[in-house]
C-alpha cells in the first residue's frame, strides 16, 4: 500500500481538485466505493481504449456494480493511433454531451488527458484507473494536446479519484515503466530549472510544489533494476513519485514543477510526430539538459562580461524575426515568435538578472550542484531501466538534436537552462563542447 499515508493524506488535504487516492496492490476493486463516496448516486461511463479495457475493464465494471453504480455503454477508443490530438477531444466532447454520466477513465497518459479536458468541457469532473506508470500526468491540472499543430496546455482540472494498482501497473509493458521512470528522473534538471528562475527573479519558487516533487526523488529513484523486475515497494514508490509531481502542477496551476527543458525537447518532437513515447524524448531531453548544467558549472561566471551579453542582446523585432526563422516550413511557423515574444525582456532587465547572477554566483552554483546529478549517473539510471540513453535510440541524429536546442529555447515562454545561456552569450559555446570533438554527442564530419 502507500509508502507514506502522512505526505499522501496532507497532500489532499491542500490538493484543489483531487479528493481520493488508493495506490497498492487489489486497490482496484475499491474503485466502485470511490465512486460512490465521489460522485453519489451519479452514472458512470468508462472511457478506455480497446487495449486498456483488456487490463482492467472487467475489475472496474465489477466494483462499480458491486456498488450499485448505474453504468452506460464504455466508450472505447482504437488504441491504434491514439494520440493527444484535438480530433480525439472532438470525439469524446460529442459523446459526453449526450450524458450527465462521469467519466472513470480506464489508461495511462492520452486516456486520462482526453477524459480530463473533456469533462472539464461538460463541466464535471472524473475519475481516473492508472494502468501504467508511464508518465506524471495523472493528478496534474491541465492537459497537454496538440491543436492546429502545435502542443499546447489546455486548463482543465485534475481528476477527483484516483485508483493506481500495482497488480495491473506491474503487467504493463517494460518500456512503459521505462518510460515512468525516465520522466521521473527528469524532475531532477527540472528543479534546477526552477532554482536559476527563482534566483534570477524570472518565477518565484513555491516551497510547497517543489517539495511535493522534490522530497522522496532521490529515494523513488534509488532503484531502477527493482522497478524493472516489478517490486512492489520500487513500483509503489515510483508510482507515488509521478502522482506527487501531479499533485505539484495541481497545487501550482501550472507544470513548472515538474517540467523543464527536458520536456521542451520533448514538446517539440512530439509536434515533429517522432514515434516514440513521451518518457523516451524526455529522457534524451533531460541528458541534454544535463550536459547543459555541467558546461554551466565549468564556467567562471563570477568573470562574466555582463556588458558584452547586454551589448549582443538582440532587440524584440531581432528576437521575432530570428523565431520566425527558426520555424519556417513547420506546421507551427508561428509558435517561436508568440512564445519569444512572451519571455522577451530589454536590456535593463538582462543586466539586472545577469548581475544578480554574476554577483550570487557562489551560492547559485551550490545549490545547483545539490540538485542535479552527472551525466554520467542519469545515463546509468536510464540504461539500468531500459530507458533510451542516446538520441540515435529514438530516431534523432545528433545533427538534429543540436538543432533541436535552437528550438527549444524558443517553443515555449518557460525560463530554463536554455534561456540562462542564451542570456550569458554561451549557449553556442556550450553547444560546441557538447556536439563537438570529445563532447557527449560528438557530430563527426
């Protein structure tokens, strides 16, 4: 059962919009009581796939009876193709809106999301049976879907219930744990994100969602052979950590406490239709965000040349028309230049934060260097669960990522590692060290 019921019932107690959570082995045939304690005497419509009803359609349906829950016919998406795309919203929304029925949502990440932002749209909320651990999005606010070609954060609330058994979670594929796993292990670069916005005065820090996420990684993390072999200490302890990270966007209203650059990588391949999974292109992503904070804490920042960074700090019209370029002959020309627009700031402002930088780097880079691991420790963490480790594992040349890091700096308003070098004149530079002769990803001629 729950490794820690003190931090799971304090978390609910602050949590917005989640009230239950049953995470352990047979939890699933509480699901019905749930419900009941949820939503009273309410129908209920289970939205699945034709995959994830084999998993536990059966269970569920047997606790809802069992409770005495009025059950309409399952909506059950092919789950051939499914993606986190509007037309699948389009669909949902159409059936929804022919019943006062809630939604008990039967899946993993495109299940959950299409069930949370759908009910939001028929003004109710849901409930939710994991059926992997594949990503951190089961108790987050929000829901990330690709619309007019751009991946885009859509506010809905997260799901009043959730039902995560190990039993189940421990028959999902190996990748899918994988996958789980290496978006949890991202939450590490990602809180570094966080601690150089909140030094620099870019976003505040929120003691509380940061430590929803950050207390308890590093022991979720510990193990990644057990998580392989399926225990359910290392399962429980995995799941709850990617429930905790969901709770932390919950409790924020936004993903920045679980979200950095690693995942910009990702929401830029995930718009490019790469065919792999979200964990697998955060994992590439959260390597390079690594490689980027060691290049970072090899630098002599307190010997930074403030005025020469201001001095090359392109205009707002510069930074624009650079953004258009950037994606010019995508399905998304046009999302460099809203988000570049959005994180925009002049040159006082630059010299401001660069002096703060500069001035408090001492400290700045001690509190980095406790919070990130090496590259080398996140390689052996993810190869140890199966998790890719090179960006060739999953369809990206070394060429592309290096393009990849120009573009994710400027996909989204999100202030991270990217955005501090491209403000200290060294991303280039830090660039070259990594793609070129000797670095992690050298590009031969």
């Amino acid at each position: 059962m729950i490794s820690n019921e003190n931090m799971v019932n304090n978390t609910l107690q602050r949590a917005t919009d989640t009230r239950a959570l049953k995470v352990g082995s047979g939890v699933v045939a509480e699901c019905g009581r749930m419900f009941r304690e949820l939503f009273g005497s309410r129908k209920a419509i289970i939205v699945a796939d034709t995959q994830t009803i084999k998993l536990a359609g059966q269970a569920v349906q047997a606790s809802l009876s069992e409770a005495g829950i009025e059950q309409e016919t399952p909506f059950l998406f092919d789950s051939v193709g499914l993606v986190s795309d509007w037309t699948f919203v389009e669909q949902l929304d159409a059936r929804l809106g022919t019943t006062d029925a809630v939604a008990v949502a039967i899946g993993s990440g495109t299940i959950n999301d299409l069930a949370k932002i759908c009910s939001y749209h028929a003004g109710r909320s849901y409930m939710v049976v994991a059926t992997a651990v594949s990503m951190d999005g089961y108790t987050a606010y929000g829901a990330p879907m690709i619309k007019d070609g751009m991946k885009q954060t859509f506010d809905c609330s997260a799901p009043m219930g959730v039902i995560a058994d190990t039993d189940i979670i421990a028959t999902c594929p190996p990748q899918m744990i994988a996958s789980g796993y290496a978006d949890l292990l991202a939450k590490i670069p990602t809180g570094a994100d966080w601690i150089l916005a909140d030094r620099l005065g870019v976003e505040p820090m929120d003691d509380f969602s940061f430590s929803l996420v950050q207390d308890g990684l590093r022991e979720a993390l510990a193990n990644p052979r057990s998580v392989c072999e399926g225990s359910q200490d290392a399962l429980i302890k995995l799941t709850e950590g990617l429930l905790m990270s969901g709770f932390a966007m919950q409790a924020h209203r936004s993903s920045r406490p679980a979200s950095g650059a690693d995942h910009l990588f990702a929401r830029l391949w995930e718009m490019e239709h790469l065919p792999t999974s979200h964990g697998f292109m955060v994992a590439i992503g959260l390597l390079c965000s690594t490689a980027l904070y060691e290049c970072l804490l090899r630098e002599d920042i307190g010997s930074l040349d403030v005025e020469s960074a201001v001095a090359a700090w392109p205009t707002a019209e510069e930074a624009r028309l650079e953004a258009l370029v950037t994606f010019e002959g995508t399905n998304f020309p046009l999302i460099g230049v809203k988000e570049t627009s959005a994180k925009y700031i002049n040159k006082r402002e630059l010299r401001r934060q660069l002096g703060v930088l500069k001035a408090n780097w001492g400290e700045i880079k001690a509190a980095v260097e406790a919070q990130i691991f090496s590259f080398e420790e996140c390689k052996r963490l993810l190869a140890a669960v199966g998790a890719p480790t090179e960006p060739e594992q999953i369809g990206i040349s070394r060429s592309r990522l290096k393009e990849s890091v120009i573009k994710a700096v400027k996909i989204r308003r999100r202030f991270t590692i990217l955005d501090l070098g491209l403000r200290c004149g060294l991303l280039n530079k830090w660039m070259d060290e990594i793609f070129g002769p000797g670095g992690r990803w050298e590009i031969e001629e």
